[in-house]
C-alpha cells in the first residue's frame, strides 16, 4: 500500500483496476490498456501521485502488449525492486515519489539503453503535450 495516501482516498479516486495494479502489483492484461497505442507528443505521469515518469520520445512499440519505455523521464523517478512472485525474477517497477506498482523493467530493450519498462497503462495518466 502507498503510504502517503490512505485506503480510502485510493479506492475514491482510483478505478478498481488501476487500484489493482498500483496497490496491489496487479497486471492488466495484454494489448488492453488504453496508453498501448498512444502516440502523441507528451508526458506520462503516476496516476497515483502525478509524478512525471515517463517521455513520450522514450515510449517503444516492443509486442508485449504494455506501453514499453527505455528510459524514466529523470534518474530516480521510478525505483526497481527485486520481484520473485508468481515463480519468476523479475526486478519491479515503482514510482520513487509515492511506491505505486507500475510494472517491471527488463534488460531487452533497444538502445541507448538496453532497458525495457514495461509499464501498465491503468499505472499511467498521459498529459499531451501542446502544439
């Protein structure tokens, strides 16, 4: 649980599914979340806290199915935990500012960094940027 917000205001202004998801380390499920296939010029931010996390220049098509990013917006933006549930090692993602599951980072992912974040869109808002 997120520890600068409580319960209760978390279930008030958060869907059911994006509680699952940054509460809980729930997962959508693949080629579902309304950020996949998004495009435009902008900003993804914690829809927990609102802390920019991601650069829409740093988002990749990677076939997974989840919005996949090679980078944070800003070094320390999103912490990497160890992650060894459901029979797997993976290393988690969460936002630095607040704690909320995003959805994990893996060493595949093109360059310049060779990472993979591979996000949850019901982690994310998106603010477009203006023309």
């Amino acid at each position: 649980m997120t520890s600068k917000y409580t319960e209760a205001d978390l279930r008030n202004r958060l869907t059911p599914q994006q509680y699952s998801v940054t509460q809980e380390a729930g997962t959508e499920r693949a080629f579902t979340g309304e950020l996949l296939n998004n495009k435009s010029k902008g900003v993804y931010r914690c829809v927990v806290c609102n802390e920019e996390l991601f650069e829409s220049g740093t988002k990749f098509d990677s076939g997974s199915g989840w919005p996949s990013f090679t980078a944070p917006m800003q070094d320390g933006a999103v912490d990497a935990n160890s992650d060894e549930s459901h029979g797997m090692v993976r290393t988690e993602s969460k936002c630095s500012n607040c704690g909320a599951h995003l959805g994990h980072v893996f060493p595949d992912g093109p360059g310049p960094t060779g990472q993979r974040y591979c996000i949850n869109s019901a982690a994310l808002t998106f603010d477009e940027e203006a023309s």
